[in-house]
C-alpha cells in the first residue's frame, strides 16, 4: 500500500480525506495533542483495521472524535450535567469524556466495554473532515502499541510507512501529550489520564476530581483498571529510562558518577551546560512546561534507538501541564526513580 501524504493547507485535503474514511480506509489525522489513526468508529471492519496497524491489544477501546457537543446523545446516553458543562469549557480542546455508549457504537471501538470516550479536537482541518465524513473518528494516538506518540506527520510515516491510506500533514501537534481522559459514569468524576487540561481547571468546573490510582503507579498487567490503555507499557524508549529527581546541581552530580558511554541524558534546556560530555537532549525549557510537553514524545523517540545503553531524564515538578509530563515520563521509565538528594 502507497501511503499518501496530504497537506493541511491544501483546499482539497479534508473531502479527500473524508472520502478514504466513508471508504472505510485508515487516515492519520492531525489534532491540538498528538497524530490519531483515525477511522469511521461506527464501522467495525475498518476499526479493525486500527487495531491491526497499530498491534493494539483488542481490549484497549478508542476514543471517537466528533465536532460538537450536540452530538454526545447520538454516541452516548445518562449524560450527566457535569458532561455538558465540560463541553462547554473546554471543546473544542484536549478533553475526552467517558461516558454509557449507545448501541450504535460497536464493541470493535469500545474494546467490548458499555462506555464509550468521546473527545472533540480542536485542530480545524481534523474537524472540516469528520464533519465531511459524517461519522465519527474513532482514533487512538497513532504510534506503534507501546511507542511514543506521534506529534509530526513524519513519527506517523515513520510507524506506519506502507501499512495505512494517507496521513494528512498538519505540522507539529501544539500541546503534544494527548488528552486528559475523566470518567463520568460514576458518582463521582474520576482522572484516567492527565493532560492538556489540567486537574486544576477540572476540578474548578466540576468541584469534585477522583485521581486514579493508575495515573500515579505502576499497573500490573493482570489488573483490573479503568482505562485499559494504562496497564499496558507506553511511551517507552527499547532502553531503560531512569528519572533522576531532586535540584538541579544534586541530579547532575548523581548522572555524571553513573555516566557510562552509550547512556543519553534527557533534560532541560537550562540544564544543557551542566551535562557537556554526556551525550544530553533537551525536550524544552523547565520554566515552561508547556514547552517540555510538546516536545517530550519527539525526545523519546529520538531516543528510541538499540545503540544507546540508558537514559537519565529529569522530569519536572508540580501541577498544571507539568502534571501530564510527569505521568508520560514515569510510564516512560516504568515508575523508575532515583532521588538524587536522597543517595550518598
Ligand atoms: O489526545 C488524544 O486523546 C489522542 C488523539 C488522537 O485524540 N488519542 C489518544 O488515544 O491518546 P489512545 O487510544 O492512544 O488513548 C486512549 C486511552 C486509552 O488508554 C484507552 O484505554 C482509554 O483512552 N479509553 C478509551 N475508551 C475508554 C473507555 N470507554 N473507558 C475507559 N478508558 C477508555
Ligand atoms: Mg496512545
């Protein structure tokens, strides 16, 4: 299969694009978080074919992408009030709600589940072709299963060279880390995944935000968990990843005594002269964590390579988008932490 690449600005992209996927075919599509390998979620067959680019585990349901909140009623049902008033918020934006699923939605795209999670992107050229299509995208973030995401269109040629119909081109995601993911289908509104926005602006709408517990450790394969997409491994370099924590001086004293050649050091770009000779990558600055999440993902993949022993990466503090950072990097580095502060 030739895969084709459509560029954004072109006038003609968003009904070709929409054509391949009434066709049932696979398109990569360009949002506000990060590249989705999108299809028409209501046709199993062609959701079918997601899973099998992907190599993604058929329990791991999708996410559909649809273009207003007028359309929550026709995927979902017991919307709550909370759900609308999120919409409001924050779609068009890097939110997805879970929520009960209507029968139209097939268990291909629920991953068998009764709940279904719907998110509106932002990007426009994303909302001109579901809007053309006149379906529903169903799309996971469109790496390889267990790879960083894709924020470029060239990370999803990269993966998917040959295996998918077309990608449409839209330039660098903006955000860079997919979306945050609440549950609303219990009493109480529960964090799958933190993202683009942050637990502080949910809970200033909704009063009330359960985390849960796969958001802050590990999960065991064989676990029970809310959103199936966090137990699996994710966002992973082939090479160990160590999170050196602590002030910047402590952490860069504890890397460079364990430093062997063949290691990178993942950092911040005010970090950089404190790591001459050790082979470091900035992902952005530590004052701006909304730079660091937008470029996390590209980071690791350019670390995703079998000649580089071990990554050291710093990892930011506190909340807001940083919050998310930190969620990517921990998964990243399978919970691995060392406290710089805390070692002789
Ligand atoms: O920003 C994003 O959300 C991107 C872009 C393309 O929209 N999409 C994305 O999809 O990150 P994916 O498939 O990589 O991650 C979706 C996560 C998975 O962990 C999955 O298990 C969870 O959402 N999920 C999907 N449907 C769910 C449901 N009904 N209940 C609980 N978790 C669900
Ligand atoms: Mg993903």
């Amino acid at each position: 299969m030739n895969t084709i690449l459509l560029d954004a600005q072109d006038p003609k992209t968003p009904a070709f694009a929409a054509d391949l996927i009434r066709q049932g075919r696979l398109v990569a599509i360009p949002t506000e978080t990060v590249y989705g390998l999108g299809a028409d979620g209501l046709n199993p067959e062609a959701v079918a074919k997601i899973f099998a680019a992907k190599g993604r585990p058929g329990d791991n349901p999708l996410i559909l992408h649809v273009t207003d909140p007028e359309q929550m009623p026709r995927f979902c049902h017991h919307i709550p009030e909370a759900a609308y008033l999120l919409a409001e918020r924050f779609w068009p934006g890097p939110l997805t709600m879970v929520l009960p699923a209507n029968p139209c939605v097939p268990k291909r795209t629920t991953g068998g589940l009764s709940t279904v999670a719907i998110r509106c992107p932002k990007t426009e050229v994303t909302r001109e072709i579901i809007r053309l299509a006149g379906v529903p995208i169903a799309a996971p973030s469109a790496n390889l299963s267990g790879k960083p995401s894709t924020t470029t269109a060239q990370h999803v040629l990269h993966d998917h060279r040959g295996r998918i119909d077309a990608i449409v081109d839209g330039g660098p995601c903006a955000v860079g880390v997919e979306s945050t993911i609440v549950d609303l289908t219990e009493s109480r509104p529960r964090l799958l995944r933190p993202g683009g926005v942050t637990p502080e602006e949910l809970t200033a709408v909704l009063g009330d935000l359960v985390v849960d517990k796969a958001v802050t450790a590990p999960v065991r394969g064989d676990a029970i968990v809310k959103a199936p997409g966090m137990k699996y491994r994710h966002y992973a370099p082939q090479e160990p990843v160590v999170i050196v924590s602590g002030p910047r001086e402590k952490a860069a004293a504890y890397i460079r005594a364990h430093f062997t050649p063949g290691d990178r050091v993942l950092c911040f770009e005010e970090e950089l002269p404190l790591y001459t000779g050790c082979a470091p990558l900035a992902y952005g600055r530590e004052a701006d964590a909304s730079s660091l999440s937008a470029g996390l993902f590209a980071a690791l993949r350019i670390l995703d390579d079998p000649t580089i022993g071990r990554v050291y990466a710093r990892c930011p503090e506190g909340g807001g988008i940083a919050y998310a950072v930190q969620n990517r990097l921990k998964k990243a580095a399978a919970f691995h932490i060392v406290d710089a502060e805390a070692e002789p």
